[in-house]
C-alpha cells in the first residue's frame, strides 16, 4: 500500500519530537560514557583593547562539535580568522 506524504512546517512540538527521536536513535549508537557528554565552546578573537573581532559558539555532544556561530566583524573578514576559530575548535575536539 502506498501511503500519500505531505511536506508541511513543523510546529515547535514537532521540531523538539524529531531532535528527541535523533537523539535517542544516535544514544543507541554510541558508547555509554559518551552519552552524557555535553562541554559548551565558547571562543573569541579581540584585539589590543580587548574588542571583540570574531567569535564562535559550540557545543562538544558525545563525539562530535556542533558548531552554532561562526562570527567575524566585518573590519576583520577576509584575515583568516574565522579559519583560525574553526582550526581551533577542531584541535579541542581531539
């Protein structure tokens, strides 16, 4: 039997169902002293005067990062910084 499927916006109700529904297929998935593993990462550039130029916000989970921001001021795009942040989170993953 072929069912008919509609794609709609989810409600919020609907949004939080799906991540739990992730997260308990990935639990099934991943070493248990892993499973509570949860270090946010909160990493700045700022300059001489301790003005903040870029910025990165994530989350270590089990055994990933999930990067939430990556901002960089426009005076300071195109220098490389936001490379440098992700570089950085990258080596504190290890």
């Amino acid at each position: 039997m072929t069912q008919s499927l509609e794609i709609r916006n989810a409600t919020t109700e609907e949004a939080q169902y799906i991540r739990n529904k992730l997260i308990e297929y990935n639990a099934e998935h991943i070493p248990v002293e892993l499973q509570f593993r949860y270090e946010p990462i909160h990493l700045t550039i700022k300059d001489e005067v301790g003005n903040i130029a870029a910025g990165l916000l994530a989350v270590m989970k089990w055994n990933w990062i999930e990067v939430d921001i990556l901002w960089v001021d426009k005076g300071f795009r195109q220098m490389g910084y936001g490379t440098e942040l992700l570089s950085k989170v990258e080596s504190i993953a290890r």
